[in-house]
C-alpha cells in the first residue's frame, strides 16, 4: 500500500549543506564510459575481477574510521551499527568474490550433439549466464554501506561483469563518495577499464534520466513504495525494456499463536519489542504488523508488549523527511477510531528523535480497512485481534506482497494451524518461524524479495548471492566451435566447475 506522507523531497532529506549535483550533460560522459566499459570488463578475466573485487573491500576497510564518523553524523545510525554494517559490506564482497571463484554460479549447462538422431540430428548446444550492461543502483538511506554505495546490489552486478552507475542517496552523501572514492581506486589498482563504477550525484529528474537512457540494462532500487514505482513506471515507457528490481515497502506480518503465547508470551514481547525499535524502527524488514487470536494468554502478551515498548527510547531517524513522515502516519494512526494505543515509548531529547508506538485494533476492522496495511517506517506496530482461526486466516489471506511472513508458535501450534503456513507462503520471498525478521542473512540461500508491492520483480532476490541473476541472462551457443566458447562452456573444463552435461551435474571435462 501507498503511504502518501512517504513523498520526501530531496530538500527534505537532508537539511543541512547541499553537495553540487551533476548536470544532465555531464551525467551522459559517465553513461558512454560505462558503456564502452562493458565490453573490456565482460572480457575480463574471473580472477581479475575477483582481484578487483577483494580491493574494494581492502579500501573499504582501510578507511573504517572515517567511514564510521562520517557516516555517524550523516545519519545518525550509532557507530556500532555502523562498524557491523561495514563488516557485513566486507564480508559481502568476499562472499561474491568466493562465488566467482568456485565458478558453478553461471550454470553451464552442454547438451551434446547427437548427429545419429533420428528423423533429424540433434545439434550441440550450451548454455550460461551472460552480464547484461550497465546497471543503474539507487542505494538506500537506511543502509549507507550494506545497501549502499558498495553494497549488494553494486557488488553483485560488478560480479556478474556489469558496470555499474551509482545514484547517490541524499542522506548520506559524502559517505558515498568516501565509498566511491574506494570503488575508484580499487579499479585503477586491478586495471579495470575506465567507466567500470561511477557515483551519480543527481538530482532526482537527472536521476530518471539515467533509468531511461538507451545504454541502461537493468536497474536496482532499495527504498519507498512511490520512489520505486515511480522508476519502474518511467522504465516501462521506454523504447526497449529493461528489468527493474525496486525492493521497496513491507510490513512483515507476525503471526502469535496460542501455544506460543501460553507458554512464551513475556519473551516473545521482548524480542519483538527489540526488534521493532532497533535502529529507530528504520529497516525494510521491521516487524510492523502482529496477528494474534482473541484469548486471556493474547491479553496477556499485550499487555507485556505495551509495558515493554514503555520503556524503550529510539535516536535520531535518518533524515528529518523520514522523522516527518512518520510523526504524521502515527498522528493518522492515533486519529483512527478502531484503533487503540497499545503503548508508547519515551521521547529521547535529540532531534528526528522516533518515538516508538503500538497500537491495537480488532480483525474485522483490519479487513475492513486497506490502510493499515500501509508501512509506517519507523518504530510503530499495529497488533491485529482476531476473533477466530477464520478470522486469522482471512487477515493472513488479505495480506500485500511482504519481504517476509513469520509465525511464533510451537509444535502443537504448527499441527493445528496447517493452512495458515500454506497461505503464508503465496505472500512473501522470506518465511520465518520464532525469529525476528530484523537481520538478514547475507548467504547463499537468502531470499530478500517478495510479491508485489514488497518489489517489482517477486522472482529475484537483492541480499546473498542469488542477487547476481538480476544482472545476467542466459545465453545458449548452437554448433560453436570450443575455441569460440566462453571458457565455462569448453570440453576441457579447465576451471573444474560443475556443469550439467547431457542432464547429470557432472565436475568432468567432457
Ligand atoms: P525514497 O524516498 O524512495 O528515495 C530513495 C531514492 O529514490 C533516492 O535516491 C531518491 O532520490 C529516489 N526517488 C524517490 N522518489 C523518486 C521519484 N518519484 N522519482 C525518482 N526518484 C525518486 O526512500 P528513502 O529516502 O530511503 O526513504 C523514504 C522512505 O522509503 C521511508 O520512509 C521508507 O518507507 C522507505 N524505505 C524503504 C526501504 C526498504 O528497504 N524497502 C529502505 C529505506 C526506506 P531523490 O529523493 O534524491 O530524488
């Protein structure tokens, strides 16, 4: 769902000194060098990139200290958050570098000729994974590093061999150059062609411009419901198509059954409690919305739930556009007569400083109110009542697209509520049982993504190494000679990847 008050303006973003954005003009040099860096970069060779992409993370961690300050007084995150973000971005890098060194990752699959075959021989034919162009990375405000300038998205597109042109966020903008300035000297030091990463510092109708520009082939975006569809509607005018993988709004519906309750209510309070207010609330998997069925053990998770929220304070939001528009959805939530306050935290001095909320309203006038399914980025939560298992169900049935579903129950739980995990399953790309949604894994089997409006592509993923598909497609070679032949698709197999040769997965050279 949309929520209007999300429309931040740049000038919103961040108040304080502007940095000098890029004309159009000059914008048009960065994407002609991007595209005739395609071509060498493609050409590359796996341990060059690989090379390049463990320098960026070299350069990223040489600098940690600067990068921490900087980039605490930008967004205000605190500066352990920001040191684990760091090492998650390392760690990330190191994660695809691995990737593209075990080499399995561009599915190479050779089906071999059979020129006996009757009525008509059957030829040989190969398949894998090709880069598709330049890419166009709009990074997050939440994340300055993780999902940022050498975050998932710009490092998984240089792994599949993309260059990459990056659009600044406003909230955090010479933190990005620092961490631009480490992609560019990373390129130079492993001879990277020249155009290979660029960092955009645009305004948004330059921005656009980028995503409609003949020489883009696929864009990626982490942020809000109208800025992502926004991309995607202007993507989807252009001349020739091109993927847009937009990870934008989510509520994350937590599911509390009566076991769970019955036996766990005080806990399970207390890490949805830190869950929901851990960094001001500012997550895309912020666990926003609570399902529970009408019972005294629901009663008494509420109450823990109010009591425990009371004594939370949150710091500073990202920027003052972020702090307004929440302070406004909760004004709105408050002003709705279903609703009730569950609870509310304590107001902390700073400025932008969130003030956690939660409130309470009955099943039926959930169903019969889309609003609430609106995501409210920052600390506040909406605690649904059901008044039946029917009841629970049709709520779970009535769900958006999420990044993530999660159910706290216990095995008696999971034998009596069958069909609430089948329903579950058609709403989101991440499914989790007893555990907060906050953190996300960054591994191989990760699925960071969902139905729409959670994103515009419910078949890709934008954390773990499954990301690097947004940014290939399959190319299949008829009748090509081997020494034409990209390296993973020749007889010799010299890199000892796994293939599926005639069907069976297979290290064998052929
Ligand atoms: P945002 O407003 O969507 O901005 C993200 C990027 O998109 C910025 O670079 C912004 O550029 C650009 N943009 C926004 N609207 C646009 C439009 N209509 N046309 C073209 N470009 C546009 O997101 P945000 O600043 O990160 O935070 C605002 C809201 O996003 C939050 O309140 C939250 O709801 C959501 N959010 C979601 C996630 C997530 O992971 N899903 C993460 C962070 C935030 P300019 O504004 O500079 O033009």
């Amino acid at each position: 769902m949309v929520n209007q008050e999300l429309m931040t303006t740049m000038a919103d973003k961040h108040e304080s000194e502007s940095p000098t954005l890029l004309e159009w003009a000059e914008v048009e040099k960065y994407i002609k060098r991007a595209k005739d860096a395609f071509e060498p970069y493609r050409q590359s060779s796996v341990q060059q990139r690989i090379g390049f992409l463990r320098q960026i993370a070299h350069e990223i961690s040489a600098i940690r200290t600067d990068l921490i300050e900087t980039s605490h007084g930008e967004t205000h995150l605190p500066e352990g958050r920001l040191s684990g973000e760091i090492d998650r971005t390392i760690n990330q890098i190191h994660l695809f570098a691995g990737v593209l060194e075990e080499g399995s990752w561009v599915n190479a699959i050779i089906d071999t000729a059979d020129p006996q075959r009757a009525p008509v021989p059957k030829p040989d034919i190969r398949q894998m994974q090709r880069p598709l162009g330049p890419v166009c990375v709009y990074g997050a405000s939440n994340f300055p590093f993780a999902f940022s300038v050498a975050g998932g998205d710009t490092i998984s597109a240089l792994s599949a061999g993309c260059p990459v042109l990056y659009k600044v966020h406003e909230g955090h903008p010479q933190t990005s150059l620092l961490v631009g300035g480490c992609i560019e000297r990373a390129a130079r030091q492993t001879g990277m062609p020249d155009g290979v990463f660029a960092s955009l510092m645009v305004a948004r109708d330059v921005g656009v411009q980028v995503v409609t520009h003949p020489s883009v082939t696929a864009v990626a975006f982490t942020g809000s419901f109208l800025g992502g569809k926004a991309l995607y509607d202007a993507a989807a005018k252009r001349p020739v198509p091109i993927p847009v993988y937009a990870e934008m709004g989510s509520i994350n519906p937590v599911f509390l059954l009566p076991d769970r309750l019955k036996l766990h209510a005080e806990a399970t309070a207390a890490a949805l409690v830190a869950s929901n207010t851990l960094g001001a609330g500012q997550f895309c998997t912020n666990p926003g919305l609570m399902v529970l069925l009408q019972s005294p053990d629901t009663e008494h998770f509420l109450s823990m739930y109010g009591k425990q929220l009371a004594e939370q304070t949150c710091h500073a939001m990202l920027t003052p556009g972020i702090h307004r528009a929440y302070s406004a959805g909760v004004e709105r939530l408050k002003s709705m007569v279903e609703l009730s306050t569950l609870g509310e935290g304590k107001k902390m001095e700073s400025a932008n400083a969130a003030v956690p909320v939660a409130f309470r309203v009955s099943g039926s006038d959930f169903l019969g109110n889309s609003a609430l399914q609106e995501e409210y980025f920052g600390p506040a939560s909406i605690h649904v009542v059901a008044e039946d298992r029917a009841q629970l169900l049709e709520i779970a049935e009535a769900l958006d697209g999420q990044l993530t579903c999660g159910v706290w129950c216990t095995d008696t739980d999971i034998d009596s509520f069958g069909p609430l995990f089948q329903r579950l399953e058609q709403k989101a790309g991440r499914l989790i049982i007893n555990g907060a949604p906050t953190g996300v894994e960054v591994c191989h089997a990760m699925v960071h993504g969902g139905p729409f409006p959670a994103t515009t592509d419910t078949r890709s993923t934008s954390v773990g190494t499954q990301a690097i598909y947004r940014f290939t497609r399959p190319v299949s070679y008829q009748n090509y000679p081997d020494r034409l032949l990209p390296a993973e698709l020749r007889n010799g197999n010299e890199a000892g990847i796994w293939r599926k040769v005639d069907g069976e997965l297979t290290r064998k050279s052929r």
